[in-house]
C-alpha cells in the first residue's frame, strides 16, 4: 500500500532550471538535480566527491523516448566530468549519495544494476549504457538497506519529471458507443508516412508518440491513419482498445483491439493545404461517411 510522504526542495542560487538539493524526509540519503548548464557553476560541492548513483537524462535528435545513462561512482564528480565531453545527449543529472557516507562501492554498483535492471524492464526509455553489470553479491542485510534506498530514489524520480522507471498506465478504452446527440470527438485521425504506418499502425496494431490533451482521453475509441504523398487520404481505421503513457512527456501510445481495416480511401479533396501536419478530431459517424478529408472536419 502506498504511503503518503513529504519531499523538500532547495535552490541554492534561486534558479530551479539549474541546481535542485532533494531532501526526503526520515531518508539517509540525499538527491540532487543539475543541469547540463549549471554543471560547471555546481560540479565542486562536496556532495559530488562522494560514492553515488547518477543518471543522465535527455533526448536524442528526432526520438520520441527520452535516453538515459545510469551510472555510478565512488567520487560522481570525475564520472559527469568524463560524460559532459563525451556525451552529447544529455540535458540534466540526476545524482543520488548518502547523506551520513553510508554507501560502499558495492551498494552504489547495485543501484547501478537495479535501475538499469528497471529501465529495461519498464522499457519507456533508450539506454546509453553498453554493458548491464551482474548484480552483485550483498549480504541479506546489506541488499535490504539498499533495496530500501533504491525505493527512495523511485519515489523522488517522478516528482523531478523522470517517469521512465514507471509501469505505464493503461487507459482501458469503453466499449460503449459515443453520446451522437453531445457530439463527441471519439476519432484521432493521425499523419503516418509509409514507413511507419506499414510497420506500426499495420505490422505492430498500435501508433505512438501522439500527444493528446488530457480532456480528450476519456473520448477516443478510433484511430484513422492518413497516408501522407503521395497516397494522400485517410485509408485504414482501427478501434482502440488502450492508451498508455508512451516516453517520458506528455504523448501517448494508442494499442488496437484488433488489426486496422481498410476504409475509403477518403481523399484530400479540396482541403487547406496543412490540414493534417499533426493528429486532429473527428466523430466515428463522419469517418464512416466522409468522401473527402473536409467532410471530416466541417
């Protein structure tokens, strides 16, 4: 069962984009969050000569999930040091050491193991790390200690944007049929290019990364794919069975009841050149009688 906890923050400079001190209540350990930015103002406080687990987080070029590298070490310091010259990806470091020194070379490379163990598990994120560490030998006593340090962590992680290490949450999607008389939006009409519409939306029953406005969730039952040039028309529909959190922001993945079925193909017609750069909102009745893509959004 869940328990309610309390977190604290502090901004030694005032600037919460750059350097946060996380502080957990009735927790022997301490959290700190820099970034990439505020490393050289920060990286000489005393907290980073000592043992400790960090992770690099941020986003590679034209990928959705965010990439992480999950490292430790006896002085983080020297290890972010190395990583700010030969890592481009990251935007922020998130490093986690013992407040009264209680962490040995063994706990921190358990930690290690643990989160990248979870990470990969989770699968919501790309990881930087080439190798996976064996996990190492503790004590029964010793792996109960650390296992409740690393609950810390996971409990402090979501509340500095990191998600990654979350199950994602799937929304079951009613199979009760929309409200016609209220109108509803319950159709994602969503932009796919050949590639990605034959391997996803068709090889795989699903679409992702779509960003959908937390108001709109509740609604959507179907998903239409638009073929972009030189297709050109919304040609296959598929009913949505779940949403769930895809990455680390606020997109989503949308999983199929069953394989997409052919529809129209519903052309481009006379509509606004643009119409359909990014998802748009229709109703199931349009997407079943449209001849044209206008007949969907007038």
């Amino acid at each position: 069962m869940s328990k309610p906890y309390t977190i604290r923050l502090f901004v030694p400079d005032g600037d919460p984009s750059t350097f946060k001190i996380i502080d957990k209540m009735n927790w022997t350990g301490t959290g700190l969050e820099i970034s990439r930015e505020g490393w050289a103002k920060h990286k000489n406080r005393n907290e980073f000569e000592q043992a400790g687990i960090y992770i690099l987080f941020g986003y590679q070029e034209g990928d959705d999930l965010p990439t992480l590298y999950i490292g430790q070490g006896d002085g983080v310091r020297k290890r972010i040091e190395s990583h700010e010259k030969n890592k481009e990806f990251w935007d922020k470091a998130l490093v986690f050491v013992s407040s009264n020194g209680g962490l040995n070379r063994a706990h921190i490379t358990w930690l290690e193991w643990a989160l990248i163990q979870k990470a990969q598990n989770i699968g919501r994120c790309r990881l930087d790390n080439s190798a996976t560490p064996n996990e190492p030998i503790l004590t029964e006593s010793e792996k109960a200690d650390t296992q409740e340090f690393l609950n810390e962590i996971l409990s402090i992680l979501p509340l500095v944007e990191v998600k990654v290490f979350e199950k994602a949450k799937k929304i079951k999607v009613s199979s009760q049929p929309s409200d016609i008389k209220r109108n509803i939006l319950d159709t994602i009409i969503v932009p796919a290019q050949e590639d990605g519409f034959k391997d996803v939306f068709i090889g795989e029953n699903c679409w992702y990364a779509i960003r959908i406005g937390g108001g709109k969730l509740k609604d959507i039952k179907y998903i239409a794919a638009y073929q972009t040039a030189p297709i050109s028309a919304v040609t296959h529909f598929a009913e949505v069975e779940s949403i769930e959190p895809y990455g680390d922001g606020e997109k989503y993945k949308l999983n199929f009841v069953s394989s997409a079925k052919a529809i129209g193909p519903i052309k481009y017609g006379r509509a606004k050149q643009g119409i359909l750069q990014s998802p748009r909102y229709t109703s199931y009745d349009k997407l079943q009688s449209a001849q044209e893509l206008m007949d969907l959004f007038d």
